[in-house]
C-alpha cells in the first residue's frame, strides 16, 4: 500500500510555529518513504475558528515548500459522511442520547460510564449522543513512543460523538477522515496522543483501516505550555520563511543546510539527510 500522510489544522488562526513543525515532520515522512502528503481542514467547530484562517493557512503552506499532493479536503463539507458513521454506530446500538449537565457529570467524576443517561431526558433540548464504551484496553505502538495501552473507560469513559449543539466531534471526523483519505500513517503532535485509543476504538466500531501512528514532540512555550496556546505563538512569515523552516527542522532534530537559497531547496537538502528514527523520542521541548 502506498504510503499516505496528512497535515490536517484547524483554523483558530494563522499557521504559528507549533503548527508548521508538525507540518514539516508530516512532510518529510510521507517523502522519506515515497508516498503522498495530503491537507485536511478540521473546519467542524464554527464557534472556535477565525474568519480567513482557513485560507490563510492553505495559502502559507506552499511558501515554506509544503505542497500537497491534492486538493484540501475540508471537513465542513463532509457532513453527510459523518451522518453515515453516525447512524451505523446508532443502528448498532452504540449510541446513547445524554441530557447530563456538567454538575451532574463532576458529581461522577467528570466521567460519564453507565452507557445510558442518568439525566431525565428534556424535550426542550436537543441531547449529546454519547459512544458506549466497554471495560476494554486498547492498545498500539507508537512509532515514537512505543507501546501503548489505555483502558478507555478507565480514562475516557463514554465520550461525546456528537454535541449537543449539532456539531460532530473531532474524533468520529478524524477517523472517518482518515478513511475516506486512505490515510496509512498519521503524523501530528504528541498532544493528540490520548486521542488515539478513542480512534482506533471508532475505526473498529465503523470497520475501518487503523493506521501507523507517529506523534511528534509538542513545541513548548517559555513558560511550559504548548505553544499554540501560549501568547508566543506568532503566525510564522510566509515572505521570509527560511529562518523558521530552519528552526522548525532544528526542532526536529533534522540537519538544515545554512547554504539553501529557498524553502524548496533546504527542504530537499533537509530530505535527503532524514531518518525518522532519529526524531526526538520525547513528548515535548521548549524553543528559545
């Protein structure tokens, strides 16, 4: 099977350093072993993303030499795929309606594990569909991090497909993407590494293709936060890419050549000398 990775952002806002670094990581494996390099905007969540992001990412990509193999699929327009997913799992049984509030959920712990509501249904408001999830370990081996076990009601308990407001979760999206796209290695930040056990539950809930798994270090702010969240995650220059393509690869672990002209060329340069093995086995460091 040809290898197949993806960069899939949400547009909270401009491409910013964390970003683009597991947009370079994403890249060079999917080159490294002579597949393709797919963009997928995660554009299912209107109250968190920022008018023009969208574009503005899709239109930063190609200065720092990232340029995907084809069109961007965006998730706001593959709504119809998720109400498929949705029914198979309800049809099955899987899904429950779940009226919960958030005191009566912290009152439990903050986890919701019966697999039915314990709320009194309200006709007056539309309910969350909740995932049934079963006393079960799910386990997989991360290509960084290596064995992996998580027991999903332990941890997780019965988590949200789709919100009460109408909007489908990241995880039945992602999975149901990642299908869709053929995706056969997924390449993204260490923060998503919990969100894993989740996916790979739906993909055998839906009988769907589990891919390899791969999760980058997370770029720290000064003050230890990943820096997406932090107030030092400026939007890179898409005029003056080098400086940031080469810290980015820096990061990385990866040799950037100091005599690369272009994005184009420092990141040929950069290919030619990469090793996914020698990535940094850590879930996160800090940049100056």
């Amino acid at each position: 099977m040809t290898y197949r990775g993806r960069f899939a952002p949400s547009p909270t806002g401009p491409l910013h350093f964390g970003s683009l670094v597991a947009a370079v990581g994403s890249w060079l494996c999917a080159r490294h072993a002579g597949g393709q390099w797919l963009l997928r905007m995660e554009d299912i969540d209107p109250p968190r993303e920022v008018s023009g992001a969208a574009a503005g990412i899709i239109g930063t990509l190609p200065a720092f030499g990232l340029v995907a193999d084809a069109p961007p699929l965006f998730q706001s327009q593959r709504i119809a795929a998720y109400d498929v997913a949705f029914e198979q799992l309800r049809t099955a049984g899987q899904l429950f309606p779940c009226w919960c509030s958030r005191s009566e959920l912290a009152a439990g712990g903050g986890l919701h594990r019966d697999g039915h509501c314990v709320a009194a249904a309200d006709p007056d408001r539309p309910p969350a569909w909740r995932l049934r999830v079963p006393d079960i370990d799910v386990a997989f081996d991360d290509a960084l991090h290596g064995s992996q076990r998580e027991s999903l009601r332990g941890s997780v308990g019965d988590f949200v497909i789709r919100r009460a407001e109408g909007f489908y979760s990241y995880q039945l999206a992602c999975v149901v993407d990642d299908a869709y796209q053929g995706i056969t290695d997924v390449v993204r930040g260490s923060d998503l590494l919990d969100s894993t056990a989740r996916q790979i539950w739906l993909q055998r809930c839906l009988d769907l293709p589990t891919p390899t798994y791969r999760h980058l270090p997370l770029v720290m702010g000064a003050d230890g936060r990943k820096l997406s969240k932090s107030e030092q995650a400026l939007p890179v220059d898409p005029a003056d890419p080098l400086p940031a393509l080469r810290e980015a690869l820096a990061f990385l672990s990866v040799p950037a050549s100091a005599s690369a002209m272009d994005a184009g060329d420092l990141l040929a340069r950069a290919l030619a000398d990469f090793d996914p093995a020698l990535l940094p086995h850590c879930s996160g460091h800090s940049v100056s």
